[in-house]
C-alpha cells in the first residue's frame, strides 16, 4: 500500500506518519528499501534541511516526543540516503523497468478510468432521465391521486344522494300505496254509486210514468174546468152587459158635468169626475208588490199585476176577484187591454209579454224577442192589432197580437221606462232615463219628434182621451202636461208632498182631463186640480207603504191606487 503511494508522487500527510513510524522498525525499513519505497520516499521528504523536511517538521508542535521523532527521522534519512548510494548501482536497471511498468499501468488505468467516468457520466444521464420520468410519474401519480380522492368525494356523494333518493322512492311507495287504496275505495263507491243511479233511472222512470199519467189526467180535469169557466165566463159577461146597460141607463138620467165620448154605435156618454175624498175598499191583491193596475174601457172592472207573475181581474164596486191570469214566470211590471176589452197584455221580468184571452183565461201568445226586462207595454187602440212595448235592452218593439210575431224594432239612445201609442195609432210615445220624452213614427220606426221633459228620468207617460195632450211624471218629482201637436208645456205641477218611489211610478189623467193624481213614497196619494186655482189634494190613511201606481176608471169614478206590499185602494 505504501508503495503504490509513493510511486506515483503523491505523499498524503498520513502515509508520511507511516513512513515515520515505519522508521523506527529497522525491519520495516529493509522491506521498504527493497522494493525501493524507501529510495522514493526520501526524495519526496528530501534531506535534512530542505524545504520539505522544514515544512513538515515545522508541522509538529515542540514537545519532547517531537523532538524524538525529528531525530529518528534525520537519522532514517541518512541511513536511506547512505544505503541509497550502495544500492542504486545494483538496482537502477530494475527500478527502471519497474518505473516503465508502472508508467504503462498507469496510462491503461487512466484508460480505465476515463472509459469508467465515461460510463459514469453517461449513467448520470440516464439516472437523470429516470429522475425526470420519475418525477413526471410522480407528478401524473398525484394528479391521479387527487382525481381518485375527488372521486371518491363525488362518489360518496352520489351515494348520499341515492340514499335519499331510496328514501323518497320508498315513501312514493308507500303514498303509491296509500292512494291505490284509497282509488279502490274510490272504484267501489263509484260502482256502488252506479247502482244507486241505476236504481234511481228505473225510479225516475217509473215515476216519469206516472206523473205523464197524472199529467194526463189533470189536462183534462183543466179542460173539463176550463170548460164550466167558460160556462161561468158566459153567464158573468150576461150579467155584466145587464148591469152596463142598467148603470148607463141611470148615468143617463144623472146631470152631471163631465166629458163627451163616443162610442161604437154612435151614442155619448156623458161622465163626470172629482177628487175623490176617501177610501170606500182595500183589496190585497198581491203578494210581493203590484206595481201595475188599469181600468178597463168604459167599465169600472180593474186589472192589477204584481211580483208574484199574477194579473189578476177585480170588480172595484164589490172588491171582489173575478179572473186570475196565469202563465208567466216574471214579474208583472205593466198591463195593457184592448179596446174591445177581450185581450190583456202584461209586460214581465222574464223578457216575455203574455197575450191573455180576457174570457176563457188562457194564454194566447207568448211574445219573445227582449234580451232584457220589459218594463213598459201598451196596445193600439185604432183597431190595428198591434201592441208596442218598451225594454232595458235599449229597444222598443212592435207587435202583431194577431200573430204574435215582432213586425219591427226600435234601437233607443236611452234605456225606455214607459210607452202609449197615441189615439190614432201613428205615433209611439216614450219617456226615457236621459229625461227625454220621444215621439216615434209607427210605421217607419223613425224617430218623429223629441223634447227635454225633465231633469231626471221619465217614469211615466199617459196620453189623455182626447190624444191633444199627455202627462209626464220624472225622478225630478215634477209633472208636465205637454201638447202633443205643438210639444209645448201646458201644466207642471210639483208639491212638497210627492216624492217618486221607483222608475215605474206610474200617474194617471182623470177622463175628463181635469185632474192629476200621482202616488208618493210616503204612502200619500196627491190629485192636482186643473181648474181655475190648480189647487192639490194629499189623500191618506189608505197605505203605508210607498204608492206605485195611480189609475182612473173610464166612466169618471173611481180612482185606485196601488202599492209596494201588495194593497190596492179604491176612493170615491
């Protein structure tokens, strides 16, 4: 090992201390001389005084041990330099072989070595680029990492969510369940529903049967009825014409004042009117209300119609109730009766007009053609058989009662409250919301004249017998007395006293055109005088409820009024 060291130059401070403790065995020191370490060694070190020899002995500290060493080393350097001149001649041959040997090992080594290093370089390439690959392994690895981390995260919350979705499924199941039942329960009731219906269909059919059957009967236990009525009816209208003739004989002979009318055979009667002073009858003609009630022609027989869709006919002397009108579903809001008296018109709630036979009771027509109710009806007294009637559908329509087919319609810029045809049949009159009193041509539909009669709406029209002059009563608690041929106001009258209860507060004119009466809402009945002072009379004590409707009879006497509960007073 030491010799291998020395040889190649390099003198480390460690194999020095081997050399110098190799010094101290003379034995040693033989062995190294001969394979000529000793000779190279002392050349590296030097002699004693040299630069080398200073330096490394200037490398030990001053102690007694050194200075020992210091000599024994001076001494092995001369006895190795002494030996070194005896044997170099002897060996100079072999060392120089020996050095060429060396040399050549030396070169091949380095050889070795620079192919090694080499190597070495080219394995840290490689481990270079196995660390890189590793690195990018270990990178994709923690990549993948985290992805299988997120996914189990995503899967673990995927399984929390299937979780409660199982728990929703089950109790869908379980609601799934619960309905089923409750369908079932449902199924069977409706099948026992059907049966009931079924039983029911066989009941009802049966029972449509029987009443078909009853039905039946009953028309003609009505007929055979209606028969003996018209049997009555005949012996009545007998004993009615006596009792005309009788009462005209005796008006006849009577001097009063009054107004000249012409009848069919040419004869005038002469009839008289005055304000009535007191209640002579009460009649609870109705039950509801009547809001419309009329005389008929030159007869003293009263007609009243009220809500319960009754028109019902009274003998105002007696009080007492000759004919019941039956058949309509409504309301009766206003009558009309022919000249001849054997038709009555009513005017109702439920769109209709009903054509009455005044004998036998039956229902001739049904008239239909409103949208809405009819408020106000009227007939023509010229003999045309044709009736006019008034609606809130906006419209005025005129009637064929012969037919009963509407022959033409009137569009109105106001919803109409009451109609009248004049005398001679060729104007329609009509009172309006907007205050407006209208004359239309009957023939043409044609509007013929119009005029401003109040500030608030018309409830009521009335021509007079004459057909020169017609009464208007308004919401504005005013009464105007107009001329029909020049549309001049004649009269108004107003009073402290009347107050219009409705829309259909329908005032009346006295036959001789002398009076006015109109009804209040307090229940008082007011007649204003059109003679000299026009003087006004409030008549009470015969309702308490609000008065709707005022009609004079033909023949002068009496004067009935009507009510909102039903009653009908009779004055003279």
């Amino acid at each position: 090992m030491c010799q291998g060291k020395f040889l190649t130059g390099r003198v480390p401070v460690l194999d020095l201390l081997i050399f110098f403790s190799c010094c101290w065995n003379p034995k040693l020191v033989h062995r190294a001389s001969a394979r000529g370490e000793v000779q190279e060694t002392a050349n590296e070190i030097g002699h004693p005084g040299s630069e080398k020899f200073e330096i490394l002995l200037g490398t030990q500290e001053p102690s007694r041990m050194e200075e020992r060493m210091k000599l024994a080393v001076v001494q092995a350097c001369k006895a190795l330099r002494k030996r070194h001149r005896v044997e170099e001649g002897a060996h100079g041959p072999a060392l120089a072989a020996l050095a060429k040997t060396v040399q050549y090992q030396g070169t091949e080594l380095q050889v070795k070595v620079e192919s090694l290093q080499h190597e070495l370089n080219q394995s840290y390439r490689s481990q270079a680029e196995t660390a890189g690959q590793l690195l990018a392994e270990v990178s994709a690895n923690q990549s993948l990492r985290k992805e299988v981390a997120e996914k189990d995260e995503l899967i673990n919350q995927l399984q929390s969510e299937l979780t409660e979705v199982r728990e929703k499924l089950a109790k869908v199941d379980e609601e799934v369940e619960i309905r089923g039942k409750a369908i079932d329960a449902v199924n069977h009731e409706r099948l026992q529903l059907r049966q009931q219906v079924a039983e029911l269909e066989t009941k009802l059919s049966k029972a449509e049967t029987d009443n078909k059957m009853l039905v039946d009967r009953w028309m003609e236990q009505k007929m055979q009825d209606a028969e003996r009525l018209n049997e009555a009816n005949a012996m009545y209208e007998d004993m009615m014409e006596k009792l005309k003739a009788n009462r005209l004989e005796e008006l006849a002979r009577q001097q009063v004042d009054g107004i000249v009318r012409h009848t069919e055979a040419g004869a005038e009667l002469y009839v008289g009117s005055g304000i009535p002073t007191k209640v002579r009858s009460t009649i609870q003609a109705h039950e509801g209300g009547c809001g419309s009630i009329m005389f008929e022609h030159n007869t003293a027989i009263l007609l009243s119609g009220g809500n319960d869709s009754l028109v019902r006919q009274w003998d105002s002397q007696s009080a007492s109730n000759l004919t019941t009108f039956r058949g309509s579903t409504g309301s009766v809001l206003d009558l009309a009766v022919s000249s001849d008296n054997k038709q009555v018109l009513a005017a109702c709630s439920d769109h209709k007009i009903y054509l009455w036979d005044a004998q036998s009771g039956r229902i001739r027509h049904t008239l239909t053609g409103h949208s809405e109710k009819i408020v106000s009806v009227d007939l023509s007294p010229s003999g045309t058989k044709r009736a006019v009637s008034a609606s809130y559908d906006r419209t005025i329509k005129l009637w064929d009662i012969g037919t009963g087919y509407g022959v033409n319609t009137i569009v109105c810029y106001s919803n109409c409250n009451s109609v009248c045809v004049t005398s001679d049949g060729a104007l329609i009159c009509s009172g309006h919301m907007d205050g407006n009193l209208r004359f239309w041509d009957i023939k043409t539909g044609k509007l013929a004249n119009e005029v401003a009669a109040h500030g608030h709406a018309i409830t009521s029209v009335s021509l007079s017998r004459s057909g020169h002059t017609v009464l208007t009563s308004g919401r504005d608690n005013v009464h105007n007395i107009f001329d029909v041929r020049s549309l001049e106001i004649r009269a108004t009258y107003r009073s402290p006293n009347f107050r219009a209860a409705t829309n259909w507060c329908r005032s009346c004119l006295s036959p001789n055109e002398n009076y006015v009466a109109a009804g209040s809402a307090d229940g008082a009945v007011v007649v204003w005088s059109r003679k000299g002072n026009e003087s006004e009379t409030v008549l009470k004590g015969g309702h308490t409820f609000p008065v709707l409707a005022c009609a004079w009879s033909g023949v002068g006497k009496p004067l009935a009024t009507a009510d909102k509960s039903g009653r009908i007073c009779i004055w003279e």
